[in-house]
C-alpha cells in the first residue's frame, strides 16, 4: 500500500489527545498530524490509556455486588481493634471490598496506589486475581459487570 502524504487532506486538532482504538480513527490522527506538521511541527507522546470510565463504573458495580455476595453468604468483615484488643464483626460495603480487597490486590500486582492509573488491561488482571482468591476462601465468585450492569 502506497501511502501519499501530500493527498492527504489535513484536519486541524480540536483536543489535546486522542484515544485511538479503530482504523478509521487513525487516518483521522493522520489528517490531524498532516495539519500540525504544516502548522510548525508536533511532539507525539504515546502512552497505554487507563482504565476507561465504563471500567470504572464496572469497578464500582463490581464492589457493589461482591460486598452483597460475601455478606449474603455469611463472610463478615472482622475488624480488629488495636486498642481494645477486641473484634467487630462488620458487613462489607462496596467500600470496605474496594480499600481491603481490591487496592491491596492492586498495589500487590501493579505496584500502583490508585485505580486511575491503571490500564485496560491491568483492571482484567486485578478482577481475575482477586476473584480466584476471594473464590478460593470463601467459593464466592463475582463475574466482572458488562457495560448493562450500569
């Protein structure tokens, strides 16, 4: 395929970035450097994306869901308290799954702090981790939410 760099028909950017996921959205990007390169040049930074909003609201349903199930099947949260040496037994909230299952899980794996530098990808690794040990212990399993969930 021969590919015409002068035929091309040049589109001036309206955003900062670009998240480029199909084939007519790259001659799109192409068009729009065919511009910057007319217009003094660009730099081009290229970065994996984070987790996607629909991830995010997925993350969200699935803590959701998951503190329903451990609660439904009788696996309480046990808080212990350092000061009186006592313990609570407490349900869990989406919440509690998210700060003492999901970020530890996360941080194990990825080494990250937060959810919103993950990647795509890494969202997948971390559900499918954290739902093979949760099953493991407690034979509660969660399938992570599809974009119907929410």
């Amino acid at each position: 395929m021969n590919f015409d760099i002068t035929k091309v028909q040049p589109l001036k950017p309206e955003q900062d970035a670009y998240f480029i996921q199909t084939a007519s959205q790259i001659l799109t990007f192409v068009c729009i450097l065919v511009w910057c390169i007319r217009n003094g040049g660009i730099v081009v930074q290229l970065k994996k994306p984070t987790r996607t909003v629909q991830q995010n609201k997925a993350l969200h349903v699935y803590c959701k869901q998951l503190s329903s199930a451990l609660n439904d099947g009788g696996y309480d949260m046990v808080t212990y308290y350092h000061k009186t040496n006592g313990k609570l037994d407490l349900q869990w909230t989406p919440v509690s799954v998210k700060e003492r299952l999901w970020r530890p899980t996360m941080k194990a794996m990825t080494g990250k702090d937060s959810t919103t530098k993950l990647s795509t990808a890494e969202v997948s690794t971390v559900y499918q981790s954290l739902d093979l040990g949760v099953s493991q212990h407690t034979q509660v399993s969660v399938p992570f939410p599809k974009k119907e969930a929410f």
